[in-house]
C-alpha cells in the first residue's frame, strides 16, 4: 500500500448510484466468470453454492473465519477473493457479484440500497462498547482541544462515506459548527495500519483509530482522544451489517442460513471465550492463511464490540443514523427498515445460549 495521502471527496446520493449502475452492468460480464463449488438441492430443485467468495482484511480475523475454523459453517467453504480495509467498497462488491458476502456501516449499506442495490442486511459484524470503540486522536502535545480547532484540518479515515465520516459529522453538528465550517474539515484516506504512523509523522492533525491499533499506539503513549464514538453516538451499540444478495438468499437459503447462524454463533463464542484463547485462535488463524501478515497487534484485543445478542438486527441500528443521512443528503424521508434487512436467516436466536466450539475443533485462537 502507497503511504500517500490523499485527499477525500465525499460522496453524493447520485454519484453512489451511478456508481453501482455502472458495476451492476460490469457484474453482467463478470458474474458468469465465478468457478464457485456447489452443492445439495436447492428450493427449485437445482443445487446451492456452499463456497462463499469474500474479502478480507489486513492483520486482522474476521467473524467469518472464526465461524468456518470453530467448524460453524458445516460444509460450506471460504474462499478469500483480496484484502480491503473500505466497508463501502465491500458491499459493493456484493452488489456487483463479485463477492457473496460482505460489510460495512450502517449508513454504507443504507445508502447502497437506497441507490438501488439488490443487497439485503442479514446480521450485525460490528459495534461499539466499553472496550471495543473508535477514537479520534491527536498528539499529546497538540493545540486541538474543541471541534472548532478542526477547522482547517486533516482528519484521517479509513475510506469514505462510512462510519468515521459520520461520527465525525455528528460530532462537528453538534458541537455547533455550521455546514460550511464542517465543509472546511478535511477528511484523508488512510489505511488503518498506517494511521498512527501518519499521525506521529504529522502528515494528518488526527487519527482515526479503534480496536488493537488503538491500543498498541496508546501503549507507545504521546495521543490523546479528542472524542470517541461511543461519546458521540452513546453505547454500546452496533455499527455494521454483513449483505448478502437478495437473488442468492432465494436460491440458497439453506447455505445463508449455515452462514448467518454460523457468524452469530462466533459472536457469542468470541463474547464468552477467555480473552486469551480468542487471540490465540486468531493467531493461528493468520498463520494458517499465510499471507505474510503481523499477528503483533493481536494482544491488544479485547471484545468482539457487537453489542446484540447472536448479533441480531433491530430497527435502531438504522434509524440512529437517519438525521446524519438526511443531511448528507442520501435520504430524504423516514427508513423503510423492511427492506434495509432480515433476521429470518439467523437462527441463533435473540436468546440463544451462547456457541461453543464443536469437539472436533478445540478453542484455541487464530
């Protein structure tokens, strides 16, 4: 990855869906280029696929490779397609047939589906709590104290029109800035593992930073938070949704249910596992993948942040985020929750008690 910074431009309502209008047709040539594995009967008699084509992410391990080692997806496979640290450009791979499965923040997947997507939510992937949670952070020793000393500087974010650029705008509103003064926050895309480094070197005036690489730059000391998200938006609460498409939940839905349970029962197996086997699983998790990675910030993890039980969705996962979005212009009137998502596929159960690991796959982390 190129350590250059670049400048963000944020995204219209307009541009999003001819952005999709213009994949949907790309996925016309692509999709009839999938070597996916099928196999078992299907609800018209044919078969359904049981290989799920994903992306990954950097250095970390995601809630579907915990699910497929503990042995929660049965006999359906993974097959990792590339790396992305953007959750819009995951779902959008969804949208375009590239992938069968991917995530991103609410307000990603509301704004995919109001441009006409044909995805559909199916179970909560991440949240915010007490020890799992987003920060924004500047050096120890900056003037920044308020969110009118953001005027004029450089925030760095993960991608675009996601989670940090809506936290950092709900912040900047309600901390009374106008939306021209808000305007003149910039916003940087960085890629998650170089943000510390970005911050330090000064290249950016704040950091985004969550999860272990929150905790492994405030070990090495010299930041301070200016907010986090669970002080903006309240908490704990959940953030993220994994999509599938609605044309492969009607063809498959045997194999989305494996996959959906199977995601909601890693939830609970990370949320009641001994902290040390969760990284220990993870660990060796990335060093069966081989793809030359740092297990490093690993020992820093401490939740699994989803905050619903089996990580089933409800109704204000969507609408918290309805006054943000109808600023930004991606809505104009209230949610139709009914079609942003389904819980038909997730039978873990609001109540469920929690998953443990099949005898034939000990815990231990990766």
């Amino acid at each position: 990855m190129t350590n250059r910074l670049l400048p963000a431009r944020r995204l219209s309502a307009a541009g999003t869906a001819a952005a999709v209008a213009a994949a949907a047709a790309l996925s016309l040539v692509l999709s009839g280029c999938s070597g996916t594995a099928i196999a078992g009967a299907g609800p018209d008699g044919g078969t359904e696929v049981k290989t799920i084509r994903y992306q990954g992410s950097p250095n970390n391990v995601a809630l579907l490779e915990v699910a497929e080692d503990l042995g929660y997806l049965g006999d359906v496979k993974l097959e990792w397609v590339s790396n992305t640290t953007s959750g819009p450009q995951s779902i959008q791979s969804v949208a375009t047939e590239q992938t069968d499965i991917g995530g991103a923040f609410t307000g990603a997947v509301i704004k995919l589906i109001e441009a006409g997507a044909p995805v559909q939510a199916v179970i909560n992937y991440y949240g915010e709590d007490k020890d799992t949670f987003t920060g924004y952070y500047v050096e120890e020793g900056s003037p920044i104290r308020s969110a009118r000393d953001l005027i004029g500087k450089k925030i760095a974010v993960n991608t675009l029109g996601a989670h940090h650029e809506a936290v950092i705008t709900t912040y900047l509103k309600n901390s009374g800035l106008t939306p021209e003064e808000i305007k003149q926050v910039q916003l940087v895309v960085v890629p998650p593992n170089e943000t510390e480094v970005a911050l330090r070197k000064k290249q950016v005036d704040v950091g985004t930073l969550g999860g272990v690489l929150q905790d492994r730059a405030l070990a090495e000391g010299g930041i301070r938070a200016l907010f986090t998200d669970v002080g903006v938006i309240g908490g704990p609460f959940d953030a993220g949704q994994y999509v599938l498409r609605k044309d492969f939940l009607a063809k498959n839905p045997e194999t989305s249910r494996t996959v959906v349970t199977g995601v909601a029962k890693a939830i609970e197996w990370e949320r009641t596992t001994p902290r040390e086997q969760v990284i220990a699983k993870f660990e060796e998790i990335i060093a069966k993948r081989g793809r030359n990675e740092s297990t490093e910030a690993l020992k820093y993890w401490k939740s699994v942040g989803v905050a619903s039980p089996g990580g089933r969705i409800q109704d204000t996962d969507f609408t918290r985020w309805e006054d943000y979005l109808k600023g930004a212009g991606v809505i104009s009137g209230d949610l139709d929750t009914a079609r942003l998502y389904t819980n038909d596929f997730n039978h873990l159960g609001p109540t469920a008690p929690a998953a443990t690991a099949p005898s034939a796959g000990p815990a231990s982390k990766g």
